[in-house]
C-alpha cells in the first residue's frame, strides 16, 4: 500500500482497547531507546541509498489502526514508486515495489523506523500487524476484535510476512483474498499469541525474528 488514508471521522466502532502489561511497556523503551541510537548509523545510511535510488520522500508515513481502534501514523523507509497506486496489500512480486525496496522489505529494513512508534507507545515490540483503515472497515466482524490490542513491530503473522505475500501473487482481487481467507488465518494466530503475551514470550519472539530476517537471503519462499 503506497498511498495515504485520508478518510475523516472514526474508523471503526472504537472497541475497548486492552493495554500491554506494564512490564511489556518498559520492555518496549529499554529496548526501543537504546537500539534507535545504536542503529542511528544505519538508519542515516538507509535514508540515503532510499533517496539517492528513488528520490524523496525517504520515509513512508501512513495512518494504521492502533490499540483501540484510535488511528496513528506508522513510519517506513519508502519502498514504493512515488504516486503509485493499486490494492491495500502488497504481494511478493508486486511491480510498485522499487528494486532497491524490494531489498528492503525482505530484509526488514524498511520497518526500522517503526522502533520511534514503539517507544513513543504506538506500537509494542510483538502484537497484530498494524493495519490500514481502509481494509479494516472490511473486516469480518468477528475478527474486529483484534483491534483492541497495540500493534507490534513483530509478531507470529509478521514471522509469515514472506509467505504470505507470496499467496497474494496472481489474485485477481488480493484485497478480498486477504479479507477472506488471510485474515482469519493471522487473527487466529494472534489471539494464540495474545494468549501468553508475557515478557519473556515476547523476547523469544524478538529472537525469532533475528532469526527469519537472517534467513531472508537464502529462503527462496517469495515475498516480504
């Protein structure tokens, strides 16, 4: 998705919104601060080789549904042609994405500025994979629940972000394809999760995750 949610008045039906823990909060900024200023290097170097390969703007910045259903603008190395316009959801071969971006995505580099919506408490480091206003006003009702809780840099939906997009390739409507059948799947997987969201599960998810980016250069799965 590469273009902007301008759509006024509420989203959705504001559900009541289930916080993190307190322990997961604070896990969020000892984590979130320090990694922002050790990765402050990389993340220059990211904004230059986004700009120099397709212009500015450098970072993506679009409206997503947070805890509660209450909307937050989420920040992203840009990984689309400017203006381009198509579906919500993005498969793994899908032509808006630059050459450059496409390197991005699969390597998760792209989602770094995220880590400035975790400590600013838009986001937690391992929840639902945030998402845009538009498709969320298509949800199932009975998968609206999802929207109470924070949104997460990572999560067990976003360890399948590869496959996942993979699946999208070909649809002649992706949109209804990830409305109807991908929906539920991640849902289910997130209430598992949301289960037993403790602090010490959401550190093994975060080591997961270092693992599957590590591996993105040699899974030949498709997608990001």
């Amino acid at each position: 998705m590469h273009m902007i949610d301008r759509s006024p008045g509420p989203v959705l039906p504001t559900p009541s919104p289930v916080r993190p823990t307190r322990a997961r909060r604070i896990l969020d900024v000892v984590l979130s601060a320090p990694l922002l200023l050790l990765l402050a290097p990389l993340l220059l170097l990211l904004a230059v080789v986004v700009a120099l390969a397709g212009g500015r703007p450098v970072l993506f910045r679009q409206r997503r549904i947070g805890e509660g259903g209450a909307e937050f603008t989420l920040y992203k190395f840009r990984t689309m042609r400017r203006d381009s316009a198509g579906p919500g959801v993005t498969g793994g071969r899908d032509v808006r994405v630059t050459g450059t971006g496409r390197l991005l995505r699969r390597l998760g580099l792209d989602e770094l500025p995220q880590l400035w919506n975790v400590l600013r408490g838009d986001m937690t480091l391992a929840g639902p994979r945030p998402e845009i206003p538009r498709l969320a006003r298509r949800y199932p009702p009975e998968h609206l629940w999802v929207f109470r809780h924070r949104p997460g840099l990572t999560g067990p939906c976003q360890l399948r972000s590869r496959a996942y997009a993979a699946q999208l390739d070909g649809r002649p409507d992706p949109e209804q394809y990830y409305l109807t059948v991908l929906v539920p799947q991640r849902t289910a997987l997130d209430a598992e999760f949301l289960r037993r969201a403790t602090v010490p599960n959401v550190l093994r998810l975060v080591v997961r995750t270092i693992l599957y980016l590590l591996a993105a250069p040699w899974d030949r799965g498709g997608g990001s």
